[in-house]
C-alpha cells in the first residue's frame, strides 16, 4: 500500500466530532469506496460550501501531482464535481510536462461565498496553464512580476 502525503479531504475533523479520513490508498475498489464516501459528504452541503469545496478540490489538483495511490479517487470526484457545474475548465487530473524551464508564475485568486482563496503555481507552458484553466493564451493577462512585489512592497 502506498501511502499520499497530499489528499483532498473535505470532511470534518475530529475537533467538528466527526471521524476524519485516513489518508492511505491501496486497490482500485478503496479508492472508489473513499471517493463515495467524500461525494456523500459533499452532497449534504449547502450551495455556498460547494463551491468552496470544488476551489478546495481544485487547488489540491493544480498544487500537487496525483499519483497512482489517488488518481482513481481524483477522477471521482473530478466527475462528480463536472455534474455539479463546477470545474468544467479542467478536464485531466495531471497535465504531462513537455518542457522544464518554469516560465509563468500563475497567482490564482478565487472567491467563494465561504471565503477567499490565494495560490500560486509555476508554469512551464501557456498549454499546462490552458489545461488547468481552459483559458486560450490571447485570453490571460500577463504582469511584469517586478511591478506586481514593487507595489505590494509599497503599501
């Protein structure tokens, strides 16, 4: 059984006296069963959590690479978040990299009803960023970074 140090976990932890998670995957059929398990949960929540959930799930798929340990589990949850509306832009769990040289530094900036989310990743290609964000390259905004920390600096 190999153990994934990064997983996507919606519920509650113990301190919300709900009994959280274990993080380690194994055969294809565990996957499903914990896949099922998170959906379930995912499916007693309101609209507004939702959403904050399907950005949760999204930033866990952009941040961290899926191995084969979860890769079945993602591709759950990926549907079941497709069926909800949310997440149409991404279509793969992992973008194969063609180059090595980081290039573009993406901020994401991402709004919920819950709460504001703020990360960012280092792109090789405009095709990896196309992939995660279904955006063509004439439709991203590119920054000078150098402007971007000058100001943050400044205030």
């Amino acid at each position: 059984m190999e153990a994934c140090p990064y997983v996507y976990n919606p519920c509650p932890t113990e301190s919300e006296n709900k009994e959280p998670f274990r993080v380690i995957f194994g055969k294809d059929a565990e996957q499903r069963q914990r896949a099922q398990r998170v959906i379930a949960y995912l499916q007693t929540l309101d609209r507004d959590h939702l959403i904050d959930e399907s950005i949760q799930f999204f930033k866990w798929l952009v941040l961290y690479h899926t191995t084969e340990c979860n890769l079945e589990y993602a591709e759950h949850l990926l549907d079941f978040f497709h069926s909800q509306g949310f997440l149409q832009q991404k279509t793969q769990i992992n973008i194969p990299q063609k180059q090595q040289t980081q290039r573009y530094l993406v901020i994401f900036t991402m709004s919920s009803p819950v709460r504001e989310h703020v990360f960012s990743k280092t792109y090789n290609s405009i095709r990896e960023l196309k992939a995660d964000t279904g955006k063509k390259p004439s439709q991203i905004t590119c920054q000078p970074t150098s402007g971007l920390f000058c100001e943050l600096l400044t205030k």
